[in-house]
C-alpha cells in the first residue's frame, strides 16, 4: 500500500512538473507608455482592457529602464533578452558603426529581401545584429522547435527584436499599407498573410477617420485640443479634431496610419489572425506571439504626453485590448495563456510646456550641438574632428587626429571641457570613465549598462534633467531620467497571482521571471534576477 501511495505521489509530482506550461504566452509592448497613463486615464478606461489586466492580474507599479539610451530598439531588445545595451549590442535605433565609417540601422541585414509588397528597403531585415537570445529563442530550443513563435509589429524592430534569432515569422507595415516579412524567416509568405493584406483593411480606418471617442468633456485630463506644444500630423493639418484621414492619405500615402490609434488596430486585427491561422494557443506545446503597439509612440512625438490626441489613443487602444483579451478568452480559453504588457521606454514632459511653467529648461535641437561641436573643432584644433554625433554619443576621427599629430587623450579632455559648458550638459564622460565605472553613481551606471566600446562613441553626454535634445513641439525620450524609464508591468493570467508591487525593479527582470514561470532556460545574456513575488504560488 505504502508503495502505491509513493508511486502516485511520484507519478502526479512528475506528471504536475511536465505539464506545466501555458498553450500561449503573449508580450505586448505598447511604444512610449508611460506608467503615469494608467492612473491619468484611469476614470476613462473601460472595465475590460487595462483594468481587467490590473484587477485580476499583478501590477509592478515601480518598474524601470536602467540604461541608456531609453529607446525603442534597446528597449525591445532588452524586455526579451534580460539584458542591456552593453550586452546585446542594440546600442540605439541605428547608430554610428565604427568598422563601415556610417549609419547603420538596428535590424539592416543587406543579405536578406523583402517578403510582400513594399520596398527593398524595408525588407532587408532580420535579428543578425541582436547578440544575445531572446526569452523567445529559449522557448523555441525548450520545445525542440515545435513551440511557435511570431513577432507582430508596426515598427520593423518591434516585431524582429522580440521575436529573436529562431523565430517562425516576424511582420512588420511597410508604407504600401501591407505587412511585410523578409526571407531571413522563409521563402515564401504565408498565404493568410497576403490574403489579409488584400483585403486593405488599412483603408477602411482612413476612410472612417479620426474624431474623438468620447465627448470632449471626458480629456479634462489633457491640454486643450489646440495647444503650442502639439506638432503637426502633415505640413497642411492642425492638431484640432477631426482628422480627415483621407486628405493626409493623400500626401502621405497608407503611412498615416501609424500616428493614429488605428495603426494600433490594425495590427490587432493581424494578430487575430495569426492566432487563427498559425494555430497558436492550440496544442499542449507553448507558443509564443509578440505584439508590439508602436501608433502609441508616433502620436506621443508629434502631439506630445498631454494632448488629447495621446489620450484619445490610450482610451481607443484600451478598448483594442478589450476586443483581443476577450478574443483570447474564446479561442485560446481563459486559463490557458500567459500575458505580459509593458512598454519600451517612457517619455518626457515637452520642455517648452516645463519653461511656460516656470522651470527653467529647453529643448535643444541635436543639430545645434552638432553645429557647435564641429565649430569648437575647427576653431580649436583647425580642424574637423567630430564623425558623429548620435544617442548622446561622440565618435571622434582618430585618422584625423594622428595626421594633425594630436594627443586623443587631450582632444578629449578639451572636448569634455567644452561640452562643459554647454547649458544643457549635466555630466560628460569619457570611454575610459565609463568602462571604470563601478555602479555607484547611478546614472554613469545606466550609461555603462549601455555602452559597447566596440560600438559606442569615445565621449557619452549626460543631459540635464527636464532638458530635452529634440524639436520644440511633441516629446521625445532616451535619457535615464525617471519620466522616459518608469514604465507599466502587468502580468494576467496563467499562474498569475493577483497582486501588485511597489518596490523598484528592472525591465532586464521580465525575460528571466518568464523563463521560471515557463521552466526553461535563462536568454544568454541576462544576469538572472527573477520577480520574486510574481512566482509565489496563488
Ligand atoms: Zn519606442
Ligand atoms: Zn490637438
Ligand atoms: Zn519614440
């Protein structure tokens, strides 16, 4: 008797130990979402998006980027692969590359074409730059590569990057209004995907237009619709609703949509789709779908944090998630998917809206620093010295300087003096203050955690704070300051405890607590701090 109650005891303690895996793990990242958004907009948010993730799922109200610079590709790059820049080697969104002497794009690949209907361009994508893997990567080697994984996105990196080195497919929009992929995933796209883009759907957002969801009444949370802090969608449209869509489609060609909530929508509707088609979610063997929400983004630069064409696009993009969490619930069932929200990166408060209140900051246009670095340069040295200026970094011409028979090491003590009294620079460091630097001061730590000596520049500038390099309308982000790290975490649903969490933690934590919860290997690259409270059992 006593053996058979040992052996089921085994026997269930084994077979709880193999089973234990989502059908479907789904990571939503929503471009430039600032943690802030979900307590503004709170009163507006309707019980089945945001709130029905938060109420029954766990909150991470103190979650932060701990590197710089805080933009999209790093901040992909690091959600799923544990790490930071300095290890991954997605220094920024394109970069000066040191061995080619010019730009390079986070994803170029020239050895990949493009799948579907856009230009070569936009095709010529694929991970290769990515040198780390992705908690997607470990999934897909966990499953013997019978696990799914498809990376969806507006944004070409926001769909390559999280979807990593092994993915099945990744979809990006090309400016045609088509998704599109690239051969770096297959030879051939999948029939589901040109039937959809056939269908056009893009056009029938264009043609309905963009007015407010709600009454007017409802954005007292924003600035008034027509504020000196908003830019412009196009050259001839003021920020004032209604958007006649059709008329910027014009100038503008299917483009329009990704600053407008129904870039967000759109890609909703593919990932439907891919579930559908792809089977995700079906067998007992997990999958994995990325979707990133890059419309949220494009409106947080050209209108900025509080105008009420950002809130209008959080209240739509609630419903959005309304709409998939219920699709979810249908086809993949309620308790067998794992989901995760958080965002890219945050954003700051425009500057000139900061200066008309009285805090006394600027915005200050990166070509005005470049212009004033190049004429220090000449002036002092007789020379251009300067190849790039770029993510806060500055990448000397060394040829230059040993022609000229100069001292790198005084060029750049001379340049740190400079960019000294810059107003805008807070701190100026060099390459060697930065790989030195031991982590106690905070904010050379978030540098160091984003520098690549074989990528990154010989001088890294610390802005002031509430400064900000960018035009004067809208926002922008990149800095370690709080307002572009703290973002949302939200975990729902399988073994998801209801919960939340207060104390700070780090958007390197998400990849390697994924990796526990679904009982597979680290990414390579992460140092493997888990969240704790999460993996408490219910
Ligand atoms: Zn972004
Ligand atoms: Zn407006
Ligand atoms: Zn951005």
């Amino acid at each position: 008797m006593k053996k058979i109650i040992l052996f089921l005891a085994l026997s269930i303690g084994i077979n709880s130990q193999a089973q234990q895996r989502p059908k479907l793990v789904v990571g939503i990242v929503v471009d430039q979402m600032k943690m802030e958004y979900l307590y503004r907009f709170s009163d507006d948010f309707s019980a089945n998006g945001f709130k029905r993730i938060m109420n029954n799922g766990y909150t991470f109200h103190n979650m932060h980027y701990n590197y710089v610079p805080t933009y999209t590709a790093p901040g992909h790059a690091s959600i799923y692969t544990g790490t930071t820049p300095s290890t991954h080697g997605i220094v920024g969104n394109d970069w000066f590359n040191k061995a080619i002497g010019k730009d390079m794009y986070c994803t170029d690949d020239a050895a990949v074409k493009i799948l579907g209907d856009g230009t070569e361009k936009e095709g010529a994508m694929s991970p290769k730059n990515l040198l780390s893997t992705t908690i997607t990567d470990e999934l897909r080697m966990a499953t013997n590569f019978k696990g799914k994984v498809i990376g969806l996105s507006i944004k070409d990196r926001g769909a390559i990057l999280p979807a990593g080195h092994f993915a099945n497919w990744a979809f990006w929009y090309s400016k045609t209004g088509s998704f599109i992929s690239s051969t770096f995933y297959g030879s051939v796209m999948p029939d589901w995907v040109t039937e959809f883009n056939q269908e056009k759907r893009y056009m029938n957002y264009i043609n309905k237009g963009w007015n407010l969801l709600k009454p007017i009444a409802t954005y007292n949370e924003s600035l008034p619709d027509d504020n000196p802090y908003e830019g412009k969608i196009d050259k001839t449209t003021g920020p004032v609703f209604p958007y006649d869509l059709n008329k910027i489609y014009k100038e503008k060609g299917a483009d329009v949509l990704r600053t407008t909530p129904f870039g967000n929508d759109l890609l909703a509707d593919l990932a439907m789709k891919a579930i559908e088609k792809e089977d995700l979610g079906k067998d007992d063997i997990a999958d994995f779908l990325t979707v990133s929400f890059s419309s949220t983004d494009y409106v947080g630069h050209t209108f900025g944090p509080r105008s009420i064409e950002l809130q209008d696009t959080y209240l739509r993009l609630d419903q959005t998630l309304a709409t998939f969490l219920a699709y979810l619930d249908k086809t993949v069932g309620k308790d067998n998917y794992l989901l995760f929200l958080t965002a890219d990166h945050a954003g700051a408060e425009n500057s000139n809206y900061l200066k008309d209140n009285k805090y006394n900051v600027k915005n200050v246009p990166t070509k005005d620093i470049v212009d004033a670095l190049k004429k220090y340069s000449t002036d002092t040295f007789g020379a251009d010295l300067i190849l790039d200026y770029s993510n806060f970094n500055l990448f000397f011409n060394k040829e230059t300087i040993k022609l000229k028979g100069l001292e790198l090491t005084k060029v750049k003590q001379s340049f740190k003096d400079f960019l000294m009294t810059q107003e805008q620079v807070k701190r100026v460091y060099t390459e060697e203050d930065i790989l030195a630097s031991s982590g106690d001061d905070y904010f050379l730590s978030c540098i160091a955690k984003g520098y690549d000596p074989k990528q990154n520049g010989e001088i890294v500038i610390l802005d002031k704070t509430g400064f900000m390099e960018y035009q004067a309308t809208g926002t922008t982000h990149g800095s370690p300051n709080s307002y572009d790290t703290h973002v949302p975490l939200l975990f729902y649903g399988w073994q998801i405890p209801k919960g939340e969490l207060h104390a700070k933690k780090y958007i390197t934590q998400i990849a390697p607590t994924l990796s526990q919860l679904l009982k597979i290997p680290f990414p390579n690259g992460t140092e493997s701090e888990v969240l704790e409270t999460l993996l408490e059992k219910k």
